[in-house]
C-alpha cells in the first residue's frame, strides 16, 4: 500500500458505519456502483442513462440534464469521498474502486434480490382487521430472525415476517415491500440498531420501529427512546418472549 491520501484511494476501513450506510442508501448512488462494479469505467452521460432507464419505470418525463447535475455535484463528490469512484471532471469519466469485501458482497446482495434502485416507497397504512400486517425483522445472530419470524407467523395468522441479518439488507427489503413495523436488534457489527432506527426516522417519522434485544439496561433503554423509538421489548431465553413482542408489534401498530 503507498501513501497516496487522495479521496478516491481511501479504503473500507475508513469508512465508518454511518458513512457506509448513507452511501449505500441512496438509490441513485447504488446504481452508479452497480454499473460500474459490472464494467469498472462509464462517463457520465451513460450513467445518466442507466439511472434515467430504471426511473421510467416510474415516471415517464425524466429531466436528465437535471440527472446529470445531480451526478456531478452531489453523488460523484460523496463516492470519491467515500473512496469508492474516481472521477476526472474534464473528461467526464467515472472509475471503480474498492467495490469489493463488504461492500461488493452487498452489492451482489442486492442485485440477487432483484431490488428496484429508484426507491419505491409505498405510504403504510394501518391495517383494518382483515389485512395481514407486515413486519420487518432485522437481527445478526444466525438463524435467530427465521426462528423468531417463524414463530411469530406460527402463532399469529395475520403476521408476516421478513427477515433481514443486517441494517444494509434491510435497506433493500423497504423498498421491495412496504411494512407496517420494524424490529431490530440493538448490538449488530458496523450499524447499530439505533444508528438504523435514525436512518430510518429520516425517512419516515411515524412507522413502529421496535427494539429486541439481549442488551437490556436503562441507557440503552434511554437512547432507544431519545432515538425515537416506538417500544423497547428484552429477549428472553424462550418463547415467551417472542409472545411478547408479537403483542407489542400489534399494539404498535394498531396506535400508529
């Protein structure tokens, strides 16, 4: 490794959680990613094409003089600087970097669940007493979000649980499907289940978001409801505790 300290050689371990998280968020930035994880060097004019394509799905009368904007003064500058693209500006042509590791895993991750880039966000409404209500499980411990899920599902006819094992693949379960509550586990590797819950309150304020987890003191408890937390429920070492929580998912979504 040299000591080159330019923006677009930095590396993932420069990256903290919260920045790995804001830059894989945004669906224009992915798609930017994607492109160039599959040919390593685009100009902008073919990026804008990539993301105009994908936003027709949705809507027809694509400014992409606007698009192209937006790539040179706002997504490029966030990717070199997260150390993931360079971009030489007079000739407008992005480079690959550093798409691989955890990053590139999930890229690939989102790529096999088919997500649509540009972000689909359906308006949730609370569900009448017919209707299936739709959680989201987010947790890292392996095998633990499809027992509970299981479970839950089980016990409860009109739950449905996804699963994700970690913040970055929840990401793309909320723009393929619409939910009526989110439950995350605290402790998780890079995001934190709170720095999670606040990514989320940015982009939707009302939603239940509930906290499971075996890390139960009155700070965490504290920082959960400073975060905006809807419900704090503590895991337990049997079922009981999955009970609980589908009651509290219900409640939850009933108030919201």
């Amino acid at each position: 490794m040299g000591d080159d300290d330019t923006p677009g050689s930095r590396g993932r371990a420069d990256l903290s959680g919260d920045e790995l998280f804001h830059v894989l968020s945004d669906a224009s930035r992915r798609t930017v990613l994607f492109h160039l994880r599959q040919h390593r060097v685009a100009t902008v004019d073919e990026l804008t094409d990539v993301i105009a394509e994908i936003r027709g799905d949705e809507s027809p009368e694509i400014d992409r003089e606007h698009l192209r904007t937006l790539l040179h003064h706002s997504q490029f500058p966030k990717l070199v600087d997260a150390g993931l693209m360079t971009y030489d500006p007079e000739q407008q042509i992005a480079e690959s970097t550093n798409l691989h590791g955890e990053i590139g895993e999930w890229l690939d991750l989102a790529v096999r669940h088919q997500i649509r880039i540009e972000s689909v966000r359906e308006t949730h409404s609370q569900p009448d007493e017919r209707e299936e209500i739709r959680v989201l499980l987010v947790d890292d411990e392996p095998g633990l979000p499809e027992t509970i899920g299981a479970y839950i599902e089980r016990e409860n006819d009109d739950m449905t649980v996804t699963t994700a094992t970690s913040p970055l693949e929840a990401v793309t379960r909320l723009e393929e499907v619409s939910f009526h509550c989110i439950v995350s586990d605290y402790q998780m590797p890079a995001i934190s289940g709170l720095d999670f819950l606040k990514a989320v309150r940015e982009e939707d304020a009302t939603i239940p978001f509930i906290v499971f987890t075996a890390k139960g003191s009155e700070t965490v408890a504290s920082q959960a409801i400073e975060t905006g937390v809807t419900d704090y429920v503590q895991k337990g070492p049997n079922t009981e505790r999955y009970d609980e929580l589908a009651a509290r998912i219900r409640k939850a979504v009933a108030a919201d």
